[in-house]
C-alpha cells in the first residue's frame, strides 16, 4: 500500500487525559472535560497499530543505552503549568 512504503507519515494518537488535557489553550474547555476525551477516543482504538514503535530501538542503537534512557527519562511527564 502506499502508506506502506511512504517516506513520511503523520500518526496522531489520544494519549492519556492527563496529557490531552495538559495545555491551557483555546480549546482548553474541551481539553478539560473527560467526557470529550472519551468520546474522541472510542474510534481511536480500533485504529491502532504498532507501526511507529521500531523507531525506539533504532533510537537506543543510534545513540546508546545510557544517552537514551538520560533523554528520554522524562517522556510522558507533564510539570505543572501555572
């Protein structure tokens, strides 16, 4: 297929409501309401797939063990914003 063998793609995903949530910004009314969160992620699933996870152990190869888990020890947390 041609998404098979593209050279760029875009994959946008839900995450957690913690980060869906996190930005204060115009949408921020629907960013905070849970019940949006859910409903925007219910066709989300059945669209999953795990093609953009070999970039992670490509990733560790190109910069080494040590360096990745230093850069990425943060991945997935959200400071306060105020």
């Amino acid at each position: 297929t041609r998404y098979s063998v593209s050279l760029f793609r875009v994959n946008h995903y839900l995450d957690s409501f913690e980060a869906y949530s996190y930005r204060n910004d115009a949408r921020s009314t629907q960013r905070h309401c849970k019940e949006c969160y859910e409903k925007k992620g219910k066709g989300a699933a059945a669209a999953a797939d795990d093609d953009i996870q070999p970039w992670l152990r490509r990733f560790v190869k190109l910069v080494g063990h040590e360096k990745a888990q230093k850069l990425l020890s943060k991945a997935g947390y959200f400071a306060k914003l105020e």
